[in-house]
C-alpha cells in the first residue's frame, strides 16, 4: 500500500552538528544572516550532508522515527510531505534531508513553509513576526487537513509525524492526525523505540451519532424541534458541544438555549465515521 508521511521538520539536524563540531556551537539558530550563508554554499551544505548520512536516525529527529517506522519497507511507495519554517535554519536542514530521501528513493512531495518568527522579527519587527505566527497556525492546520484528505482519497495510508520543529507546530501537525484519524507516530530523544499515540480526538458513539444524523443537513433546529431534541438527547447534547461538534444558541436576554446546529468539524466527524 502506498504511504504518505507529514512529517513537521525541526532543526536537531543542525543542532547536532554543532554538538559534533561540525558547525560552530556558538551560533544561535535565530541567526538568520549566518545559516542563510550556510544555505547558499554548496560546500557547506556537502559537509552537512555527509554528516547526516553517518548516521541518520541518530543526527536527525526526523529521521530517527521515519526510518523506524518504514523499515523494510519499498522507498518507492512512500510520499514525504516535509514542512518547516521560513528560516534559513530550517530551510538548510529541510535541504539536506530532502537530498537524502531522494537518494533513498523515497519521494518528495512539494513542502510548504510557515512563519518562523525569526525571519519576520529581523525583515520587520516582533509585533508583526507575532502576528505572522499565529495566522500561520490556523492556515498550516486547513493544509494539513486538505492535503491528508486528499491522500487519503487517492488510496494513500496517510501518517503523522509531529516529531520537529516548534512546540506551536507539533500540535497543530498531530492535532490534523486525530482529527483525519490517522496514524501519528512521535519518538523522544531519550527513547527507544517508536511510540505510536492513541486516538485523542474524541468520537461520538450511540445517541450522539444519532444526533448528529439528524442534524447532519446543518439546518438548525430551534422553538418545539429543539425541545423534543432536549428532551431525547439532553447528555449528548453536553458532551457534543463540549467537543464542539453540535453548537447551541441562547437568548441572549432570558440566557436560555433555544437552538442547535450541528458544526463543520461535526459534520466531518461524522462523515470519517461512516468511512472506519
């Protein structure tokens, strides 16, 4: 079966060579002038790479639990979304990686980037690098859903891997993966082994599936309907809006709820049901 694997791309590549003292240890990762040097010298770059392919799983996070978890599988089969940031830093460590997939033959599906605050804080300055951050946040979560959906419509296993890159991106990369149902594998520098996380996201079951059926053609119900809904699913209703899958209106002088709907993310919920 084919594989498509999102993999969220940090900078321990970079980070352990300077360890190793193949780059200088005093240089901070938010040095956007000095790895951007680094990016655009070839001979650099080669030194980079033949330090990541002395050993792979131990020079780079993202490769220590990719390569655990496709191992003695075909290269040819299996797609690699990586993403990263806007940085030199993280550009230069997707540059490397990428080269050594290719020359795996694994293959590279075409990455995208999101704000990486450095590079917005020294073109502009902290307010707008802020801002950059956070938009970029919400935007990085509809592409990894659109992309991960489309993969899996085209007959792909479609893997998570929030292993790198900035705690803010982590979570949105395996917040995609429970929301798609996915697999999301994740590795820790002091363990030993692959840990593959178990579904997070919460899944209607029962009533609440019931419920939301009838609430799927996203008319809200409202007045006598919604009361016999009440009535009929007052639990499940809790638990659906605490989950955000059903929203509830109230009047906003009496406070009291008189209407429901179901929400997008409901309606998606309930569509991947129907396909597990």
């Amino acid at each position: 079966m084919k594989e498509f694997h999102i993999i969220s791309s940090g900078v321990s590549l970079i980070q352990n060579a300077q360890r190793r003292g193949v780059l200088p240890e005093d240089i901070k990762i938010r040095d956007e002038s000095y790895w951007k040097e680094i990016l655009n010298n070839s001979k650099e770059v080669n030194k980079l790479y033949s330090f990541l392919k002395e050993n792979p799983k131990e020079n780079s996070a993202e490769l220590n639990t990719f390569l655990r978890v496709v191992e003695n599988k075909e290269p040819s089969n299996i797609s690699v979304y990586l993403f990263g940031t806007n940085t030199a830093s993280n550009q230069l460590c997707r540059k490397v990686i990428e080269k050594f997939l290719e020359e795996e033959n694994y293959k590279i599906y075409p990455p995208s980037e999101v704000s990486g605050y450095f590079y917005e804080a020294e073109i502009f300055d902290e307010n707008y690098a802020k801002d950059e951050f956070q938009k970029d946040i919400s935007l990085l979560l509809d592409r990894l859903i659109s992309i991960a959906k489309r993969k899996k419509e085209e007959g792909y296993k479609v893997y998570f891997n929030p292993t790198g890159g900035f705690k803010a991106y982590v979570m949105v990369t395996a917040l995609a993966g429970f929301l798609l149902n996915c697999e999301i594998y994740y590795m820790h520098e002091e363990f030993n082994r692959t840990i593959f996380l178990p579904p997070l996201f919460y899944l209607p079951k029962g009533k609440e599936i019931e419920l939301l059926e009838q609430l799927k053609d996203r008319k809200p119900r409202s007045g006598g309907e919604y009361e016999r809904i009440l009535q009929k699913f007052p639990q499940e209703i809790e638990r659906l809006k605490l989950y955000q899958l059903v929203e509830v209106e109230r009047d906003e002088e009496t406070g009291k709820e008189y209407r429901i709907k179901i929400t997008e993310k409901g309606v998606f919920i309930l569509e991947e049901l129907k396909k597990i």
